[in-house]
C-alpha cells in the first residue's frame, strides 16, 4: 500500500487517509490547466485541477479521483 507523507504543519482534524488532492510548485507560466491534468492523468484519472497564477511562480493542485492516484503522483514526482 503506498501512503503519501504529510508535511509542514497540518491543520487540526486533518485525516491524511482521505486526502486526494497533490500540491504542484513552481509550474511554468505557459502551462495550462489542461495540460497539468493531462500530464498527471498518467498516474490515474483527474477529478480536476486548479492553477494560481503568481507574479514570480505559480502553484496548483491536481484532485484525482482516488487517494491511491494521488499518492502515485507523488512518488512518481520524486522519480
């Protein structure tokens, strides 16, 4: 069974066994929400993503459907 590490502080009540979603840093400026799902659908389906554009970096997180796909897609950065 793969499990995800939580990291940093997490906020009380936090169940990390529910959790679905991956944070992705530092995303290029000419990538897409499209193309940040289609590259992390590698990894299972993609319920959804949402992209934050900042002046400097921009951030996301990838929502799958399933914790098991957002726990691959973690590792599978880690590659």
């Amino acid at each position: 069974q793969i499990e995800p590490i939580p990291s940093g502080n997490l906020p009380p009540g936090f169940d990390p066994s529910t959790c679905r979603s991956v944070y992705v840093g530092n995303i290029h400026s000419q990538v897409t929400e499209p193309l940040l799902q289609e590259v992390f659908a590698s990894t299972g389906p993609v319920e959804g993503c949402k992209l934050i554009r900042k002046e400097k970096s921009s951030y996301g997180f990838v929502h799958y459907f399933d914790r098991r796909s957002a726990a691959l897609a973690i590792l599978w950065c880690f590659l």
